[in-house]
C-alpha cells in the first residue's frame, strides 16, 4: 500500500487537540495516521517542543507530514522543530485549526501528496459555513 500524508495537531490544549483528532480520523475512515501534541509535557496549557517532535515521527508515514498549529507558541514552537530537524519532510500549514484539519484528512485520505494536502488545508479559510 502506498503511504500516504500524514498530520499532526499542535494545540496549546491537549483536550482540543484530541477532539480534532478523534473528528478527523473518522472523516479519514482511519486510513490517515493523525497524531498530537497539546499541552505541556507536564499536563498544563502550553506547546511541548518534545510532543510535537514525537508526534512528526508517529504521523510520518513516509510520503509526508503536513503540521496545523491552533495559534501563537505552537506556531512558534512548530517551526522551531521543524528548523531544528531540517531532514524532517514536512510543512506547517496556514490554515484553520478545525476546517483546514477536516480539509487536509480527507485529501490525505485520497492519496494526494503533501502540497495539495497543504493547500486543501489553506484554502479550508475560504468556506464559508452558510
């Protein structure tokens, strides 16, 4: 089977990251690895530089990782990771954490490769929900 694209969800909240997660997977009928990094290592609110590194390696399949961040440090603390691991083949998306998530599983699930996955994701900002 071919590998397909992965994601990651950097959120400052382990809970909202989950969530997200739990939705996306059942959109990807399972066929996508969707990992997280929410929260602290130590539980509180905050971005983990560790999680989000062991959550590329968990969601890289092999043809990819598109890496959505919710807002502020895990931004910063994404491409902080993504800087320090420059052999990492994966890209941060600039895209709603929940929309471009639904957007970027259900391409990913398609077989697409990472740069239509990245910019379905991106352009998940310009549905417009009615």
């Amino acid at each position: 089977m071919t590998p397909l694209v992965g994601i990651v969800l950097v959120s400052h909240s382990a809970e909202i990251a989950l969530g997200v997660k739990s939705l996306v997977e059942q959109l990807g009928c399972g066929r996508v690895v969707v990992a997280t990094a929410g929260g602290t290592d130590d539980g509180r609110m905050g971005t983990s530089y560790s999680g989000v590194l062991d959550a590329l390696r968990t969601a890289d399949a092999g043809a990819g990782v598109l890496v959505l961040p919710d807002l502020g440090s895990s931004v910063l603390t994404a491409r902080l990771v993504l800087e320090d691991h420059p052999g990492t083949h994966a890209v941060m998306a600039d895209a709603p954490f929940v929309e471009g998530a639904v957007a970027a599983t259900v391409t990913a699930a398609s077989g697409a490769d990472l740069s239509t996955v990245v910019e379905e994701a991106e352009e998940a900002r310009h549905i417009s929900k009615f």
